[in-house]
C-alpha cells in the first residue's frame, strides 16, 4: 500500500509541477484556503505557539499572522514538489548566494565548516549551495518511515552534489572525514526538537527552549568553523541568501557557547518576517 500510494502521488505530481510556478502559485492558493479555513491543519499549535512567542500582539494580529504563515507555507509546499523539474537555471535565478567567498577563505585555512540555519524560509532551496564549495558538502537527514518517500526526499536534496548523513551516524561519519583529513562542510537545521535526554537550555521567542547540541559537539571536536546561515524571502518564490561567520575555531569557545549564538541568531531572523518560519511545528512540547 506504501508503494501505491507513492507512485500515485509521484505521477500526479510530475504531471502537476510541469506548470510554470506562476500557476502553481494558484493551486497554493488554494491549498491555504483549504488548510486554514477548512480542515485548519495545526491550526491550534500554530495560533498558540504564536500567542507564547509574540504575548504582546493582538488576538486579531496573531491571526493575521498565522493567516501570513499558513499563505507561505502552502507556497513552500509548491516549491519543494517544484524541485522535481525546476531547472538549475531557474534555481538559479530564484535563489541568490551573497558573500559565498567566505567558504573558500576558510577551505584554504584547512577548516572543516559547520553551517547552521533553521526551519525558515524554503531551506529546501538551499540545494544548489554545493555547486560553490571546495568543502565535501554533507547534509543530516532524518529517515522517513515510507521508504519510498524517503528515497524520493534523498535524490531531490543530493541533486547538485550533497552527501546525505543519517542523524544516527552523523558524528561518527563526520570524525571518520576529519580523520581522513577531508575538508567538509556541513549544514545542520538546529531549530529542531532535540531528543531526550535534554542538556542544553535556552530562552528562545520568550519561551523556555531546549536545543540539540549536536552541531556544537562535533564543531567543537573538529576545531571547524560555524557560519550561519540567513535565508531572507525577498518575494514570493525568490530568496536572498547570506552568511556569517560566528567562529573561527569552535574548539576555542565554552560549551553552549556556540548553541547560545545560533539560537540568538535564528531569533533575529525569525523576528525580521515571523510568517517566514515553521510554526506548525510542535517545538515546544518538552518543558524543563
């Protein structure tokens, strides 16, 4: 039945996203129209994680702003399917890399590099960034439970060149391509509900947040470089992309140093555009 119902959806879609997203921005349309005033998808969480991050803003502007977000979120939904026959030109076009530059400073001073970002945006996008590195490029991912899917997710993220890592096998991979002494940079979304046990604690959008440590740990094991990554929607269907540099030397900073600085930064962005951010995701379910 797995099998089935990804080949259905795969056809149906590959027939769908030839249309220009221009039109495919109409069928988005109407999938906000059905998510938030009919079947009101995570509509509780999203209006009370907003209500906690912004406790100072209107019941009528905390629903403008879920209105906002339910609008972005059925676009990102377009434009991830989209990459299914979105050209490497267009991609192009779509997705613009400022101050890239940096990558190739740090791979000449030998720095491994770990890239965090969040949830925010279309991170989805962000595909075509391995095209302007020297660095190995390797990406966590989180195996999905139909296999179908998830092999269909790996092929969309690895297009342009990306090593897919397992979050279970991640450390372990990434000390063995230190240890080999290649170069790698690799991009961790650190906006994610960290597992059990939970070790690091923040304040984050006026919320009691934990955070994963993972990105830290094996920044700060490799001596690597950490860079952010903001992701900026300049309108719909195109984003301007830019990096920076948060240390030199993760081995240098205390621990929860590094987690304390992505965490602010991503706040800053969220901050900027709230509508642009994830917020049909349960991030607050642990409490301390």
């Amino acid at each position: 039945m797995n099998a089935i119902g990804f080949y259905s959806f795969y056809i149906l879609s590959w027939i769908l996203f030839l249309l220009p997203l221009r039109l495919l921005y109409g069928v988005a349309y109407l999938l906000y129209i059905f998510a938030f005033y009919i079947i009101k998808y995570r509509k509780k969480t999203v209006l009370l994680n907003l209500k906690n991050s912004f406790p100072d803003k209107t019941e009528k502007e905390i629903e403008e702003l879920a209105r906002k977000f339910y609008i972005h979120f059925c676009d990102s939904l377009i434009e991830i399917i989209k990459l299914i026959h979105i050209s490497p030109k267009e991609l192009e076009k779509r997705v613009v890399f400022n101050n890239i530059e940096l990558f190739d400073r740090l791979y000449k001073e030998n720095k491994n590099v770990i890239l965090v970002s969040g949830h925010y945006g279309n991170w989805t996008w962000m595909v075509r960034l391995p095209l302007y590195l020297k660095h190995k490029p390797t990406v966590i991912y989180k195996a999905l439970h139909n296999i179908h899917f998830n092999e269909f997710e790996k092929k969309k993220r690895a297009r342009y060149g990306a090593i897919l890592i397992r979050d279970q096998e991640a450390y372990k991979k990434l000390l063995e391509l230190n240890n080999k002494k290649e170069l790698f940079l690799c991009w961790f979304l650190t906006d994610q509900r960290p597992p059990k046990p939970l070790h690091f604690w923040t304040n984050f959008l006026n919320q009691d947040t934990p955070v994963f440590l993972g990105a830290e740990k094996v920044a700060r094991k490799v001596h690597a470089a950490v860079v952010y990554m903001e992701i900026n929607k300049i309108k719909r269907g195109y984003y301007s992309v830019d990096f920076k540099l948060l240390v030199e030397d993760a081995s240098k900073t205390l621990e929860g140093q590094i987690t304390e600085m992505h965490t602010r930064e991503l706040e800053k962005t969220i901050l900027k555009n709230p509508a642009y951010w994830l917020w049909s995701h349960k991030r607050w379910k642990h409490v301390r």
